[in-house]
C-alpha cells in the first residue's frame, strides 16, 4: 500500500542565494547533491520528503521560489 499525500508532477523551484564558501563540508556537498553548481541558479526538483529534507538543513544558503 503506497500512501501519497502530495499530487503526482508536483515540483519545487528552489534558489541557491548565498555562497557555501565559509559553510561546512556537509552543507556543501547538500547543495551539490541538489544540483546547483552557480550562484543564484534556479532549478527545479521534485517535491518529496528526500528534497524537502535537504532544502530544511541548508534553509540559509537556499530559498524555494513561488512560481
């Protein structure tokens, strides 16, 4: 039984808006397991728990944008 409390094809636009220079090794490597690879980039994701996730422990380095 799979339970699935979001809509199917539902995604997340998601921001990186400030750099993971000075940030820890952990954060760095959640905002390339993301995808990002510049600056203010936006890219788009599936909305799951395993993004949400990611998105909630570097809440300071990324933004999800309303579109």
């Amino acid at each position: 039984m799979v339970k699935t409390s979001q809509k199917t094809g539902s995604k997340l636009h998601l921001k990186w808006v400030r750099s993971a220079i000075c940030s820890p090794v952990k954060h760095k490597l959640v905002i390339k397991g993301l995808g990002f690879t510049r600056l203010n980039q936006v890219i788009e994701r599936p909305d799951n728990p395993a993004i949400r996730g990611m998105v909630a422990k570097v809440p300071h380095l990324v933004e999800i944008v309303q579109q």
